[in-house]
C-alpha cells in the first residue's frame, strides 16, 4: 500500500497513477510492495530529520528509512517540497517531473539501490530515467 502525506503546499493529483506507477516499478525489481508512506514536507522539517537520523547538517530533497525485509518493500519517504521547487526551477524542469524523480529515487533505495560512488549515482540516475519513462500520466 502506498500512502501520501500530504503537508503545506502540495496537492498531489493523478495518485492513483501514480500508485500505479511506483507498484509496477517495485514488481519490475522482482519485489512485493508492502508499505511505503511517502511524507512531503519543508526543508526546515527534512533538515531536523537529517540532523536527528543521519547527523547531516544540510538541505536534501529527499530521506529514506527503509522497514524492507527480503522482497517485501517497506518504509518512508520524506521530501522537501521546497527542493523539489527549487531544483526544478534550476534543472528548467516541471515540478511535476521533479517531484516523479525524487519519489522513486526514494523508492530505489527502499529495492536496495544506493548512490554513495560515482558509479552507483550513474547507475541509480539511469534507473530514474527507466522508471520515469514507464509513466503513463
């Protein structure tokens, strides 16, 4: 089940899509969906997080707590409204498509993906680029 909290200034439309969407992508991985709460927030909130969970002290668009046991996905995902804002406007990008990326960038982490090396980045931006290609909305 795929939950969105929904805080501040975002409204999410099409959620059944993209339900959809993320679920298809999570069985692409060979992997069942269990749970994933996806949070929205502002940097102020997300920074907490990141100071209280990952002792970093800086802005991030998006946090990841992973609840995952075997194939079952589970977890959290915390983003920052305002870095999506941001960085859509910087990447000349619609929010929308900004906000998609972000969303299973978090979920790709949750299937075990990391972005720590410089190929790990590549390759997770090249799963982005799949995964956002199979939008149907």
């Amino acid at each position: 089940m795929i939950r969105f909290f929904e805080e501040g200034n975002i409204r999410l439309t099409n959620k059944r899509l993209i339900k959809n969407w993320l679920t298809s992508c999570v069985e692409s991985e060979g992997k069942y969906l269990q749970d994933i709460n996806f949070v929205f927030c502002n940097d102020d909130e997300l920074l907490d997080k990141n100071i209280k969970y990952l002792k970093h002290n800086t802005l991030t668009d998006v946090i990841t707590f992973d609840y995952s046991e075997n194939d079952l996905i589970s977890g959290e995902v915390y983003i920052s409204v305002d870095r999506i804002q941001e960085n859509a406007s910087l990447l000349n990008v619609k929010f929308s498509d900004e906000l998609n990326r972000v969303m299973i960038h978090g979920v790709l982490h949750l299937l075990g993906y990391t972005d720590k090396t410089k190929l790990e980045k590549v390759e997770m931006r090249k799963k982005e680029d799949d995964y956002l290609a199979l939008r149907n909305f």
